[in-house]
C-alpha cells in the first residue's frame, strides 16, 4: 500500500514538473532572438500605407504616366520602378529586409509596374554575367538603373511618451514615389500607428 503512495506522489510531481517546465524567456533572451518587443509593428500594420500606394500607382497609371518616365522595353510596356531604402528611424529593431520583399511581393503581383534590381541586385547579376561569359565584356548595369524612371522609398520613425501608468509608442510609416528625372514626389501614403502598454 505503502508503495502505491509513494508511485502516486512521484507521478504527482513529474506531472508539476511538467506543467512548470514549458519554455521562459526573459527579455534577454528575446533580444537574443531578434524578437521584437510587445509595442513594436509587424507587416500587418504597415499594409494599409502599402495598400494606399497600390492605390496610387494604379490611378497614375490610369491617367498616364509623365512622358519622362522610362518604360520597359518589352510589350506590355511598363514604367521601370526601384524599391530604394526604407529607413529605419525607430528606437525597436525592424527587419526592414522583410518588409521591402513584402513589398517588392505585393508590386509585382498587382502588376502595374516593372521592377528593377537595386544595388545588390545589379551586383549579383553582374557577377553572374562576369563568370558566365569568362571575362568578356558586359552590360553596364549601372547605365540600367540610372535609366529607372520611378524610385520608391520610405522611412519608419517613432515616438515614446511615458506617463505615470502607461507607455504610448507612436510609429509614422511614410512611402514615396519618385520620378527620378526631375526629383519630383508623385506619390505619398502614411500610416501611423500608436502603441500603448501599462506600466
């Protein structure tokens, strides 16, 4: 009898053991793993300003675009777009990598336009061309990207209020599209987005 208590109390105990032995984390270990802390954004929440400038670069292609913008080559001609920086002005650690492949995603599936390669790109590219012809000569591929008529760039910034009880976190998420001939903004879409936790 004796034995079957001490088998009860045994699995009593592995069983708090268990319970008690799920994964915590402390903040360091969180910024250890590149996790964004509770008040930061996600993609989720810079979408509508995405959204917003799809909306744009549709009614600008609709009404037609300034004759200075450069169009691809190839039928159906498109005007020829960069994704430029997207800067981070924030006091939280944003993959802003991430976001400008969503990005990059979300033009190409709408269509309108025609991406071109930014820097690392045209690298990559010239590299691959290099080994491919073994030394011969290539394409200027810088000459390419200065043809891009249009430039698309942003920022992400922020701002911190604390108060006695609770933390505001304010983001400002701004794109813009740039007609690169004359340096002149086509386009802009803002989001803002306010963050609040007790404290």
């Amino acid at each position: 009898m004796r034995s079957i208590h001490i088998l009860a109390g045994a699995a009593l105990a592995l069983t708090t053991l268990a319970g008690c032995s799920g994964p915590t984390h402390s903040d360091e270990d969180n910024e250890a793993r590149g996790v964004i802390d509770a008040d930061a954004i996600g993609w989720a929440e810079l979408r509508p300003a995405v959204e917003e400038m799809l909306g744009e670069i549709a009614r600008l292609n609709a009404q037609g675009w300034p004759k200075q913008v450069s169009l691809s080559p190839d039928a159906p001609h498109k005007p020829l777009l960069r994704i430029h920086t997207i800067q981070n002005r924030t006091r939280a650690r944003l993959d802003i990598q991430m976001y400008k492949n969503k990005l990059m995603s979300a033009l190409v599936k709408q269509g309108v336009v025609t991406l071109v390669g930014d820097a690392h790109d045209h690298q990559a590219v010239s590299s691959e061309r290099d080994y491919a012809n073994s030394g011969g000569t290539t394409q200027n591929l810088a000459a390419d990207e200065d043809a891009t008529g249009l430039v698309l760039q942003g920022e992400i910034s922020d701002a911190i209020i604390d108060q006695t009880a609770v933390r505001q976190h304010d983001f400002q998420f701004n794109l813009r599209l740039i007609e690169t001939s004359k340096n002149v903004i086509l386009a802009v879409s803002d989001k803002e987005i306010r963050k609040k936790k007790a404290r």
